[in-house]
C-alpha cells in the first residue's frame, strides 16, 4: 500500500531524514522505532504532505504522491494524528471530530463515521459537547485519534499517540490501535513506548539520524541484543 524509497527531506540545508526506504502492506501495523531527533515525525510529516520530500519518492498505491498537497492526500486514505495532537482546545469534541472530516462531502456518510468513532471510544460520546481543552490526556489523545478516524483512511499515521497519557490509559491506547487495525486500517506507528509498539506491530523499523538501522518483525527486534542496547535503550 505505501512504498517509500530513499526518503530525504531537511530543514533549510540540514537534513532530517537522510534516506529512509520502507513497506507498509494493507492490514499492516509497522512500528517506526528510535532515539529522540531521528527524524521519525518528520518521516510522518513528509507522508501525509506537511514536509517536502526533498529527494525520494512516497508511493501509496503505486501512485507516486510527494508533488501532492496534504489536502490531497487526505481523500486517497491518508491520515495523521500529529504528535502533541494538534486539538482545537477552544472548539468541543463533537466540532473537533466533525473538522477530521472536512473533506468528505456525504453527510450521511460522516453521520455514520461519527457513530463508528463514538462507538469505539465511549468516553467522547460522553464529553460529546465539552471542550476539547478541557479533556485530560488520556482523552484527548483519543480525541486526536478519532478525529484522524473521521476522514475515513485506510492508513493512519499515527506520532506518539502514548505521549502525555496517564500509565493506566495507555494500554487501553494501545489495545484501541489493534482493533482500529483489524477493522482493515494498515498503521504506521511513531513510538517512544518501543516494548508497547514492538509488541503490536507486525514489523518494525528502526531509524537513527534519519536513516534505517534494522528492521525486522516485532519479536525480532526485541530479541536482538544489538538492537536492544545499540538503538532501544532496552
Ligand atoms: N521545524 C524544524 N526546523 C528545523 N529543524 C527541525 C524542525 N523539526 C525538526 N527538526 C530537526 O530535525 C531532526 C528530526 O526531528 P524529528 O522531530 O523528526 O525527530 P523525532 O524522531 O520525531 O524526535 P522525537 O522523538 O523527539 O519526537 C531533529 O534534529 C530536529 O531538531
Ligand atoms: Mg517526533
């Protein structure tokens, strides 16, 4: 489904990514792993069409779609949930979720989308016409991830969805991503929580300094000594 091929893409003169090529099948959980300042939100950004590719191609599809605006990629399956989630903390739930889907024109559809996210979390049916800002952590992030659910994708980027979530939420989080996932959409996981994502994905990649140093399945990874200590902190 998504096929990235020698990835670069820098701010100003310095780059972020210096080569990063990978797959992501349909169905797919990959965890993309590694150190703070990697450049793995960076690599989500250049996907979903928030940072230009500088040399490279992303493909969804086969379909090459670094020349498309972000708008552009939305309506093709794509969604991110951006690390530090990017609410609109003035603005309740229910408008937060109705803007994720901003560029689906069937009302009926959106209609049935904003039953399904309300469904899979119970808790915004709830705090439904609260404001977002006033959600705590835990909430928001789920917030942020339903609202990505809204534009109906069949990829969800996802950046650090564990972060500035109370130890207890995260597993719900987590066990949330799964059943996204086995409901048919493939995702890209960014995580700090290495044993977390490990342990959900199907495949893993591990970067550093913006490129990959190893990729391998979940288990792999975890059991490599190398790995562990070289580039998990495990
Ligand atoms: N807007 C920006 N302008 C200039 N440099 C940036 C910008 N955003 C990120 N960088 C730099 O690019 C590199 C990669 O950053 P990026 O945010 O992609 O890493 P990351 O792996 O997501 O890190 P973290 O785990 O801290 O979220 C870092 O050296 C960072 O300082
Ligand atoms: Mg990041």
């Amino acid at each position: 489904m998504l096929q990235v091929r020698d990835l670069r893409v820098c701010y100003g003169r310095v780059p972020a990514v210096h080569q990063v090529s990978l797959t992501l099948a349909a169905g797919e959980i990959l965890a993309v792993v590694g150190a703070n300042g990697a450049g793995k939100s960076t690599l989500l950004r250049a996907i979903a069409g928030l940072a230009r590719a500088d040399a490279g191609t992303i493909e969804l599809d086969g379909r090459p779609i670094q020349a498309l605006p972000a708008h552009a990629r939305v309506p093709l399956g794509l969604a991110l949930v951006p690390e530090g989630r990017h609410l609109f903390p003035r603005l309740t739930v229910e408008r937060n979720l109705e803007l994720g889907a901003f560029t689906r024109r069937d009302a009926s559809e959106v209609a049935s989308s904003l039953e399904m996210v309300l469904e899979t979390f119970p808790v915004l049916r709830e705090r439904r016409a609260q404001l977002a800002g006033t959600l705590s952590g835990g909430e928001q992030q789920m917030l942020a991830i339903a609202r990505g659910l809204m534009s109906k994708p069949r990829l969800l980027l996802l950046d650090e969805p564990s972060w500035g979530v109370a130890p207890i939420v995260v597993s719900r989080i987590f066990e949330t991503i799964q059943a996204i996932n086995r409901s048919g959409v493939a995702v890209l996981l960014v995580e700090q929580n290495v044993k977390r994502a490990l342990s959900v994905a199907h495949r893993a990649t591990v970067i550093q300094t913006g490129r990959v140093v190893a990729e391998g399945t979940g288990a792999d990874l975890l059991g490599s000594d190398l790995v562990r200590r070289a580039y998990l902190g495990l």
